[in-house]
C-alpha cells in the first residue's frame, strides 16, 4: 500500500530560492520538450519524451547550463511530466473524451513544483536532507514508516511543501463488522442510516465574504503592480487557509467513519453534473462530496473494509425503506419522506440513508 504524507516546510530564504530556481528549471525543461515535440512533429518525425530527454540533456551544458545549479531531477521530472501529458492526451482522444493538447506551463497559472527521486533525498526527524542543499525543516516528521519511493516538493500561496511517497506493508485489520449508508447532504455532509449526522461546517461560507472583498480589492489593483501582487498572494493565502479548515473537518470525519464501519453504502454522485448548476455549486463546493468520497474510501480499505457505491440514478430518496414503494416525485422541500402505501414518516434523509445501504449491500451481494 502506498501512502502520501504532505508536509509543510521551514525553508530558509536560501533554500526557498532554490526550490524556486528547481521549480523553474522543471518548468522551462517541459515548455522547452513542448515546443520540440510541436515542431519535430509538424516536421514530420516522430518525438517522444524519452528521445526529447537525450537531446535536451546533448545541449544543456552548452545552451542551458544553469539546470546544473538544481537537483538533475527537475529535469527528469520535465520530461516524466512531458510523457505523462502526452499519454493523457492521446488515451483521452482514442477514448472520445474531449482533452485538450498539452499546454505550455504559464509561471502564474502553474503549480510550482519539482520531483525528487528516492535516492536524491532522505528524511530524519523534522529534516529534509537534500544533496547540495543541506538539511531543510519540516514542519511535522513523516507519519509513514516503510520504503520511501519519492517527493514531490510544491508551492502553495506563500509556503512549500514536500509530499513524500512511502510504501507500506499491508498489515492484517481486524474486521469491523459495523454497516452503514450514507446520505451526503447540502444542509448537512452526511445522514446515517443508523441515525448518525455529520454536521456540515461550511468554512467557506463564513470566510466568503472576506474572499469577495479580497477578490474586488484585486481587480482594483493596477496589472502587473506591486500591490496587485501583494492582494494576489493574500488571497491565495485565504484559499489555501480555508481549504485546510475544509479538509480537517473532511478527514476527521471519514476517519471516524472508517474506524467505525467495515462496510459503507456511498452514493456515487455526479459532481461535476452538479457543479454546472450554479446556485447548487458554492454549497456543494463547500460540502466537498468528492474529497469526501475519496479520503472515505482510502481510510476504509486501508482498514480492510469496503465502499461500496451505489449508481446515481438509483431513487434513493424517492424509495420507501420499509416497503420499497417509489414515490412518482419528491419536492427538495419535503424535508419528511410519508409513504403513500405503508404510512412510514421518517427524515428524508435518514430514509435515503437507509435506502443506500439496502442497496450497497444488494450490489456488493451481486458482485461476489
Ligand atoms: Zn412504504
């Protein structure tokens, strides 16, 4: 099993302007590896990353000698980049899915970031060491222990973190015999069919209103100025606080979840159908289903449990979960589901819960 474990680092200005210089080198490399694989392509030939790779690194000492100045990786990290966005994009096309050709890396729209190989870094305590660089402090030590595969050290707003890959024995959980469904909400995250409620706090709605005056304070700013500079960076700062309180409440809840359930009836919703409704998106954004669904699912199978996801056309607030009556329509006011047939008056959504659990457990019977 392979974990991540994101750490905030301590860089010293020193070493915050090399990773900088690496994060640019790596940029540069794949803008460079682009417009080759353009033109060598319109040429008539036939690039590929790795051929790029060996004439990059034929001219670089003469052309472009500053990649010496960072760790080889950045450049490597280009081109695995390169190769990535290129397979992206052709799977994509033969698939029929719309993707578009890879882009030039823009210096404000790119995530700064730059890999390092296992064997270009090791970790200690609070410490990064990386050759050349010399020991770099992490704000926490390495939650994972086990094989170390790679990091990846990135830029947000104003901090750098290094994310680090390690490889984990599978060690043997115990069963949880504990099943539940789960009724992702706007009002709240999550109804349980056991009648628990994971309250939404929508962090985001209440720093709202200081993003929309940062926002309008930007747009004020002159482009290209200092200050539009400064108002950008406090507000990137903002995002990135308000993601952070978002995923806290996200993972101790799905952590608590995990522990408690070995099997979870989730519905599999269409988030990006939903996102295209406007007035729906910024509280859905906020509840951040997805995020949900994907730290719910990796919490419960490293624990040998299993999610199962029910399809999102399956009328789970319109079903009776006493009697499987399917009510012909349903108000989203309606907040107490009242079967017509057998009389049942319970939540709504605690009815829906119910429902996704019946039926998680229906499709995971199927299955085996
Ligand atoms: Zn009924």
């Amino acid at each position: 099993m392979i974990r991540s474990h994101r750490i905030r680092l301590n860089p010293t200005s020193e070493q915050a302007n090399y990773f900088a210089r690496a994060a640019g080198t790596r940029r540069f490399v794949f803008n460079w590896g682009l417009a080759e694989w353009k033109r060598q392509f319109e040429a008539g030939e036939k690039p590929s990353a790795l051929s790029l790779k060996k004439q990059f690194n034929a001219i670089k000492g003469e052309q472009f000698p500053w990649v010496y100045e960072v760790t080889k990786c950045a450049v490597e990290g280009a081109f695995m980049d390169l190769a990535a966005a290129f397979k992206n994009f052709f799977e994509g096309r033969k698939a029929g899915r719309k993707v578009g050709y890879p882009k030039f890396k823009a210096k404000k729209h790119n995530r700064e970031g730059f890999y390092l190989a296992n064997d270009k870094f090791d970790v200690s305590g609070h410490w990064l060491n990386v050759p050349k660089l010399g020991l770099v402090n992490m704000a926490e030590k390495l939650r994972f222990a086990g094989k170390i595969l790679s990091a990846h050290i990135t830029r947000t707003a104003d901090w750098w973190f290094v994310s680090i890959s390690v490889e984990m024995p599978d060690a043997p959980q115990p069963q949880r015999p504990g099943q539940v469904g789960i009724d992702l909400g706007i009002n709240r995250l999550a109804t349980l069919s056991d009648g628990g409620v994971l309250e939404n706090q929508k962090p985001l709605r209440s720093l709202l209103r200081q993003v929309k005056r940062l926002s309008r304070s930007l747009s004020r700013k002159q482009p290209d100025s200092h200050n539009r500079e400064k108002a950008r960076r406090r507000l990137a700062r903002l995002h990135y606080r308000i993601v952070c309180v978002r995923e806290d409440v996200l993972h101790k809840s799905t952590t608590g979840l995990a522990e408690q359930y070995g099997f979870i009836g989730v519905e599999n919703l269409h988030v990006k159908g939903m996102m295209q409704n406007p007035a729906l998106a910024q509280a859905l954004g906020d509840a951040a289903f997805g995020t949900f669904s994907r730290f719910l699912s990796s919490k419960v199978e490293a624990r040998g449990g299993t999610v199962q996801a029910v399809g999102r056309f399956y009328p789970s607030s319109k079903t009776c979960s006493d009697c499987g009556h399917v009510k012909a329509d349903l108000a989203l006011s309606e907040r107490t589901f009242i079967c017509s047939t057998c009389g049942l008056t319970l939540d709504r959504d605690l009815n829906a819960a119910i429902n996704i659990l019946n039926e998680a457990m229906r499709l995971s019977a199927g299955s085996r």
